[in-house]
C-alpha cells in the first residue's frame, strides 16, 4: 500500500494534511475509484475524464492533466507492484484558513492511494444481497463524483444495521441508485436501468455493462424505474468499480425472482470476467 500527496509519495498513516484544508472543513472535493486487475488500472481513461468533469462541474482546477495524473498512478502500480486491487484519487480545492469563499491563488491538493486486495464477494454473489430501500436525501448534483458522502455513509449504514448489504436511494418515487453502486435490473429478457440525469453518478461500471449487453444482442432500456417495476422484475443487481456485479434477492421484505442468484445475472458476471481478463 502506497500514498501520494502533492508531489510526494507517503505512507498511509503519515500525517500530511493541514487541518485546515478544504476537504476536511468542507468536503470540497472530488474523487474516483479505480480497479487493478493483474496490475492494469481498468477504464482509466474513462475514470480520469470523469474525474476532469466532476471537477469542472464544481469550479474546481485540477493540478495536473489528466495524462500527468495517469502517469502517477501508472508510476505508483509500479512501485507497489500491487496486482488486484484498488486505485483512490481524490482532489480537493486546496489548503486556505477556514472561509466559505473559494481560496485565491492556491493549488488544489492531489491525493492518491494504492491499495492491495479487493473485497471478497463470494458469499454475496452465490447467495444474492439484501438491499434497503431509503428516501433520496442527497442534493440535486449526484451526478458529480463529490467527496460530500454524508447521506451515502449514513443510509448504508443504516441498511447494515438492519442486516442489508446496500441501501437504495428513492427519489420522487423513482428507483434511482445504490449509495456507492447503480443498479439494474431485468424483466423478460430486458435489462433496464435508469436514466443518467443529473440525479445519478454514470457509473463507468454501468457503461461498461451496456456496451457489454448489447455485445452480447441483449436489450438494455435506460428508463425510469419505480418500485413496481422491482417488484415484477426477474432479477435486480447492483454495480460498481469495487464490486462488479452483486446479485440482489430481496429488496425490503419483498423477495426478488426466485429468490436467487438468476440466469441472466450469472451471463453478465462470466462476461464481465472476460471483459476485465
Ligand atoms: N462508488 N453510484 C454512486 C453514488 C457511486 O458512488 C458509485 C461508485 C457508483 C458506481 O460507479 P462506478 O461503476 O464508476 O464505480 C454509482 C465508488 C466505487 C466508491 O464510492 O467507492
């Protein structure tokens, strides 16, 4: 395991940040998850475009392109000599004393973490999770990467507590994401997912798993889901860079398909396998 921090490499545990830097006192930031398989960042492109328009969409100026940054992170696999595992990069607005004003003439803060190892889904994926549904407390914006997680943490913990595995947001009756995962699911042979507004993050996951779909002749609808749609789909999943593909078979009280893992969720992680070998 490896950080970086402005220029310089350093330990997890090294005390590198001022307290007074904008991501801590304000959560004014934005970040990316990225995955390692046998050593090879998965769609780095596509994480860092997203990172450069999370950015640009809260006025924020990263300190380097987005080439210098996949240079470092490319450097840092390097160094690690880690094989699966995890890429965190995240940018805040800067190191300033405490005022709500956007700082003049100071650099954002650049920080990366490399990480061994990657969760262990086993269990999840041969039995399928339990999801809890919750009311969407989040802002307008969740399509922008925001390190503000304030809502996210606390519903999934939330959904922890009383045993799930993921919470739901639901947003004007509409089914809309996981707090760290989209989600998808299928009624009849058809995957449906919904729509990329401003009200869901565009997962590169869930793009990835359209282009992959409709490779395979498999329809994909981005529509607007609702919770009678979960409740007469075959089978729901959710998505994400650290989890892939999770098979949902309950949602709430309410038991999804047969209960199991289905067909068509076992199809999607073969390929996806494929996609990331
Ligand atoms: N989360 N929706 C939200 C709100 C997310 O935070 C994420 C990713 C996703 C899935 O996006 P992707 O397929 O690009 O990972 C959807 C990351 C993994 C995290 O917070 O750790």
């Amino acid at each position: 395991n490896l950080a970086y921090f402005n220029e310089r490499y350093v330990r997890l545990d090294e005390p590198v940040l001022p307290v007074e830097e904008r991501g801590l006192q304000f959560g004014d930031g934005v970040y990316e998850m990225i995955r390692l398989y046998r050593g090879v960042p998965f769609t780095l492109k596509e994480h860092l475009v997203r990172l450069e328009q999370s950015a640009q969409s809260v006025m924020l100026v990263l300190p380097k392109t987005v080439e210098e940054i996949a240079a470092v992170v490319l450097a840092g696999i390097e160094k690690t000599g880690i094989g699966e595992g995890t890429v965190y990069i995240q940018v805040t607005r800067g190191t300033a004393p405490r005022n709500h004003l956007f700082p003049e003439g100071v650099p954002s803060n650049l920080y990366i973490i490399w990480k061994e190892g990657v969760p262990v889904l086993e269990k999840e994926r041969t039995e399928g999770v339990r999801v809890f549904t919750f009311p969407d407390e989040r802002w307008n914006n969740c399509y922008i990467k925001s390190i503000c997680l304030l809502p996210n943490i606390l519903a999934k913990e939330k959904a922890r507590q009383k045993g799930g595995h993921e919470a739901i947001f639901i947003r004007d009756n509409e089914v809309k994401e996981g707090t760290s995962t989209n989600l998808f699911i299928v009624k009849d042979g058809v995957f449906k997912t919904p729509i990329t507004d401003q009200s869901i993050l565009n997962g590169i996951t869930r793009q990835k798993i359209i282009q992959i779909l409709k490779g395979h002749d498999i329809p994909v609808l981005e529509t607007r889901l609702t919770m009678e749609d979960i409740e007469v789909a075959d089978e729901v999943m959710i998505t994400s860079t650290t989890q892939e593909v999770v098979p949902v078979v309950k949602v709430n009280d309410w038991v999804v398909g047969s209960g199991k893992p289905g067909a068509y969720f076992l199809k999607l992680m073969a390929w996806f396998q494929m996609e990331v070998d």
